[in-house]
C-alpha cells in the first residue's frame, strides 16, 4: 500500500492533464488539497486544450510543462521534481485509431514505455497508470474481473493493453511502484466532442443531427468523471501496488437510450437521431465488477441522470468552449469528413 494519508504537501506529475479527464483531476485535486503543488506534462494534440485549466493557470500550486511524454530527458527531470505519477496521456478516440493507429502505437505504447523506464531511474513513491475497460473487450452478459484475461478488439483498445501490460511488467521486473486502473466510460464537462455524449449534446444544440451507429444498442458503462477523480485519489492512497483496479458505475445503458435523454434535456425532437453505418469492429458491451475498488470504499457519488443532466446543461451553458473546437478546429472538421467518406 503506497503511505500517503493526503496528497497534501505532495508534487505530482499529470500527464495528459490538458485533455478531458486530466483538467477534471487537476481542478478535483487543488479543490480537494491546500498544499499539493501538480505538474502538468501536456503535448497539447487536437485533445488537448489549455481552457480547460485557464481558471487556474495562475494558481501558485499549478505548472504547465509543454512537453511530449516520449521526450527521456524532460520525463527524467520532471520525475526528479515529484512525489507520484498520474499517467493520462494518450491517443484516446476508437473511430480516429480505426482510420490510422500509428499515433495510438506511438504515444500510448511507445510513450507509456518511456515513462516506465524513467521509473527504473528515479525513486518515487507512487505511479498510477490509467488503464481502460477496453481492454477486456467486449462481453455480452457477465462482468469482466481484473483477473479475467484481455482481448482488446480495437487499435485503441490495442494499443491501451499494451501499455497496460508493460506496467504490469515493469512492477513484475522491476519491482517499480504501480498501480493500474480501468475505468470504463467517462462523462462530463470538457470532454473534447467528438466522443458520443458530447458530440450528440452540441450537436442537438445547433439542430444538426445525431450519428448514431448501427441499432443504437451497444451498451457502455457511465461514469462520472468526479467520480472516476475520486477513484484516482483513493487507489494512489489506499490501493495495493502492483494490482489492477476495475471502476465502473454499474449503469449500463443502450446508446439509443442516452441519445433520448439528451434529446429530452434539451427538448429537442428525436427525429434528429440518424442511423448511420456502424463503426467497424463495434464492441457491444463493456461490463466491470467492481468488488475490488469497493472494498477500498469507493463506489460513485452521482446518479447518472443528475450527471448527465448536470453534463448537458454544462455544453449548453458554455457554448464559446465547444463552438471553439468545432468551428474553428480543422483538426474535428476533417476527421468527420474522412471518417464518413470512409464509411459510405
Ligand atoms: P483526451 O483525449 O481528452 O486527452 C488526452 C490528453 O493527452 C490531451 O490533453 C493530449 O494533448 C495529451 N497527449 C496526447 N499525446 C501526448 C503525448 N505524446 N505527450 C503528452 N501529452 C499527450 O483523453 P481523456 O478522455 O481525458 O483520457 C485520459 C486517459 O484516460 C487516457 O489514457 C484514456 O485512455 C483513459 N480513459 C479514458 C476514458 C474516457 O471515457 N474518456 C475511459 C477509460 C480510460
Ligand atoms: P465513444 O464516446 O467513442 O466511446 P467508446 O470508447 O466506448 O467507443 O462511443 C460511445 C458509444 O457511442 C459507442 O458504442 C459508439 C457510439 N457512438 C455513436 O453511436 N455515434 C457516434 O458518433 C460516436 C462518436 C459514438
């Protein structure tokens, strides 16, 4: 068990802290703790996104580093400044990693490697490698326990279970200090749009309509990110290196379904629901049992219809942070335009 009561007065190194998850952990984490000092390691890709953080840029308790995870020496001389790593940093979008996988081999294989070997060079306490439920793949009743075998179906999923069997390894060889989560689907504010809860949201906002994928009957496990923050926190204090720790919400629900909620959130028709073709390789469900986190004394806070109630009214309240991004990103336009010349 890593010996840490508080993160307070602890320095720790985010990486990814700039996308989705990474700036919903650094503002849970200076909410949470007055004296924790966070560095964030952030390539800044399309994913990442420096208004995500702009609240607190001049916190005292916050640095930015802009910086590649694959770059040895900034890696090594950042570890030398931290008590503990949170790895996030990854290439993270299944449609994008089906058009071309290099750069989800490259950062999320090949960047992880660089930060484990680092590892074997500098002695800190702890360091938590954020894994995915994709990496099970897809099951069509049951939960997958974290002793159940991978079978990632995806290049992301791929790519995201090599990574996670590297730190396996590395705790195995090594003996070096890790700890590895898998949580399953992530919601909530500043989540770049073009995963399904965001991208359906704005899209309903502007009237524009919502690409739904086969049936709309694959199913994924909701989790508030405040939730999956908390998760974080407890694992890094309470868990036991070198295990796997699964955290899902146990709400499994039908893409269809969630379309419609969002559609009712906002009151708009459901005429603007699309069938589209499906995406290739489509996983069906993702399931976890989540016993083990339990027993550490995490299970989630918010419902996911308050959540995701909360999460609507957050893009629709904050329309200059997703109109940025879809407007003016080229990056989003022509992804779309590729994804969907590639799928007629
Ligand atoms: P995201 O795509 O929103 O953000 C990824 C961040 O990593 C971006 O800020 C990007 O600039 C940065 N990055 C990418 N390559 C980098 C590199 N080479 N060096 C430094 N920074 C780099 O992703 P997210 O949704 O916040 O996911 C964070 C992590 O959680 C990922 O490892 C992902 O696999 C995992 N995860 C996400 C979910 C989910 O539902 N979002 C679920 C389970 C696991
Ligand atoms: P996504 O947010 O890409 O996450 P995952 O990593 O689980 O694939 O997609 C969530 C679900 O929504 C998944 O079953 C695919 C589906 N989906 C659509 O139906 N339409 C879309 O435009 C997108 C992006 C996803």
């Amino acid at each position: 068990m890593v010996d840490l009561r508080s993160l307070d007065g602890k320095t720790l190194l985010i990486t990814g802290g700039a996308g989705f998850i990474g700036s919903n952990l650094i503002h849970f984490m200076l909410k949470r703790f007055s004296h924790i000092k966070i560095i964030n390691l952030d390539k800044l890709t399309y994913a990442g996104n420096l208004e995500n953080l702009r609240d607190i840029e001049n916190d005292p308790r916050y640095e930015f580093i802009h910086g590649d995870i694959r770059d040895n020496e900034l890696v090594e001389k950042l570890f030398r400044k931290v008590n503990g790593v949170i790895h996030l940093a990854a290439e993270t979008h299944v449609d994008r990693s089906i058009l071309d996988a290099g750069e989800f081999v490259l950062t999320d294989v090949y960047g992880s490697f660089v930060l484990f070997e680092a590892l074997r060079k500098v002695d800190i306490d702890f360091f938590l490698h954020v894994s995915t439920d994709e990496v099970y793949g897809s099951r069509d009743e049951g939960f997958f326990t974290e002793e159940d075998p991978i079978n990632p179906s995806s290049p992301y999923a791929a790519s995201k279970a090599g990574a996670d069997r590297l730190a396996h390894a590395y705790n195995v060889t090594y003996g070096l200090p890790i700890l590895i989560l898998r949580p399953s689907n992530n919601f909530g504010p500043y989540q770049y749009p073009e995963k399904f809860i965001p991208l359906f949201t704005t899209n309903a906002l502007e009237d524009q309509v919502l690409p739904l994928y086969g049936e709309g009957t694959n199913v994924r496990d909701w989790l508030y990110v405040e939730d999956h923050c908390w998760a974080i926190e407890l694992v890094i204090r309470k868990g036991n290196i070198g295990e796997v720790y699964n955290v899902g919400a146990n709400c499994e629900v039908q893409n269809i379904a969630v379309a419609y909620r969002i559609l009712e959130t906002l009151k708009r028709p459901r005429s603007l629901i699309k069938s589209v073709p499906d995406r290739l390789g489509h996983d069906r469900r993702y399931a976890l049992d989540c016993r083990k986190i339990h027993a550490l004394g995490w299970e989630p806070k918010h419902s996911f219809e308050d959540a995701l109630s909360a999460t609507v009214t957050w893009y629709r309240d904050h329309p200059e942070w997703w109109k940025a991004i879809k407007g003016k990103s080229k990056s989003f336009k022509s992804f779309y335009n590729e994804y969907y010349k590639n799928r007629k």
